[in-house]
C-alpha cells in the first residue's frame, strides 16, 4: 500500500476511534444526569413557564428546586431514590394580578428492584399542603405511589415515570383531590453530549375529569466540570389533547441538571 494512503487510513480510523470514545463517555453522562433512576445525587434546577392556557389569556410558572439523594440498601436489600421537589408557583389571583410564593412540596421514595438492561423502581409519594396562598396549591395532603422504569443504551434513554396520589387531610372547606401523570420519556443522543428530547408529563385530573397531554421536543447537552456533570436544555411542549378550562397550552420547559460524583 502506499505510505500516503496508508498515513491516511491509519489517520482516519484514529480519528474514528477517538470520535467513538468520545461520544460513548458523552453519552453516558447524558444518560446519568438524564436518568430518574441513577444512584447519584443531584440536584436540578427546572422550570415550566407557560405564557398560555386554554379558556383563558393568563400565563403560569413554576421553578422547581429538586434535590436527589440516594440512600445503599440497608434492612430492605435494595438502594432507594429519594427526590423532593419544592415548586415556587406563580398563578394568577381571582381578584386581579398574579400570586407567586411555595407551592405544595412533593416528596417521594423509590426502591430500585430491578437493575438490569430495563431498571424499574416503586415507591411511595407524599405531597404536604405548604403552598403560601390558596391559588398555589390544593390545601389538602396527599399520598400515593411512584412508579419509574428506564431503559437505557449509548444511543437513547427511553421510559417513563408514573404517579398517582390522592388526598387524606387538609383544610375542609377546600375539595378533595385526586390525580395521576404520566411522564415518558425519550434522550437520544448526538455526539460531543448533545441530544434530542422530549419529555411531557401527561395529567389528569381524576377527580374533576379535567386532563392535558402535553408533547415536547427539545435540546440539551450534558458535560463534565470535575466530577460533576451538568446538564442543561430546553423544551419547548404543546398539548395535543385536553379536557377543561385552565390547563395549559402551551409550556417552555427548561433546566439546568447536576449529578454529583458519578
């Protein structure tokens, strides 16, 4: 073979190699900080800004401040995924403007029974009744279950994250509440830790019939500072299909992830 032509096949299967190295570790962070599942902690900053609703001209937002930590099987047998979430709401006032203050905090607990090619973890939920104005939040406590399964691969993250939760206590002049969403998920991964999402939570409201099912696709891109992986995106979600006043139409998802130490 000739030398030329042989520096320059060896050049470009280099290349190539370094190029599959580099977009396998890429896209194993992608799917650490992406992934519900991962026992690392971390703690994400997201937030839903929603300019509008259906029936009406108002717009909403929620920033949510979730903190995960995992705790090593102990009496159980199996790690557990601990996650809360404390939203800072803005809605608007019946008597004019808008109201923006802590929503209710939602908590939940996750044992991981499966870790294998598809990972499943259930888990009991509790969402406290913390909201600082009645439009912020349901006035009730609730309680229920989670339920998460995710299947992962160098090219996609695919699964979904599942909740139901129903009220047991609260205030007595406010209803009683029950709902359910449903989140699938889809990451698929490009080179240099870039990758195509979408991630609507479809909800429904079990106990008004009211329900909305969003649609998103987004961007993000997940890189390493340490041993921290950071993650950051942007989602853009229309609800296809909906039932009642008041849900959303149309809702920018954005976020910045960080997964520490793994």
């Amino acid at each position: 073979m000739n030398p030329a032509r042989r520096f320059v096949r060896v050049s470009l299967l280099s290349i190539l190699f370094i190029a599959r190295g580099t977009y396998a570790q890429t896209a194993d962070d992608a799917n650490k900080s992406n992934n519900p599942l991962n026992l690392a902690a971390s703690f994400n900053v997201q937030n839903f800004y929603t300019p509008s609703v259906f029936g009406s001209n108002v717009h909403t937002n929620d920033l949510l401040l979730r903190p995960t930590v995992p705790i090593g099987p102990g009496l159980i047998g199996v790690p557990q995924i601990f996650r809360g979430t404390l939203p800072i709401s803005t809605r608007p006032d019946p008597s004019g403007g808008y109201n923006t203050g802590l929503g209710d905090i939602n908590l939940f607990d996750i044992f991981l029974l499966s870790q294998g090619d598809v990972q499943v973890g259930v888990g009991p939920l509790l969402t406290m009744p913390t909201a600082t104005d009645p439009s912020l939040g349901t006035g009730k406590w609730q309680a229920g279950l989670a339920a998460v399964a995710v299947s992962a691969t160098k090219a996609r993250l695919l699964g979904a994250l599942v909740q139901w939760q129903h009220s047991f206590a609260g205030q007595s002049g406010r209803p009683a509440t029950q709902s359910l969403t449903a989140q699938p998920f889809g990451i698929f991964n490009l080179p240099d830790g870039w990758y195509i999402r979408s991630t609507g939570t479809w909800t429904f409201d079990l106990q008004h019939g009211s329900y909305y099912i969003p649609v998103g696709l987004g961007a993000g891109k997940a890189w390493k500072g340490g041993s921290t992986i950071y993650n950051a995106f942007i989602e853009p979600q229309y609800s296809i299909a909906h039932s009642g006043a008041g849900v959303p139409q149309f809702t920018i998802f954005a976020g910045l992830n960080m997964t520490f130490g793994k």
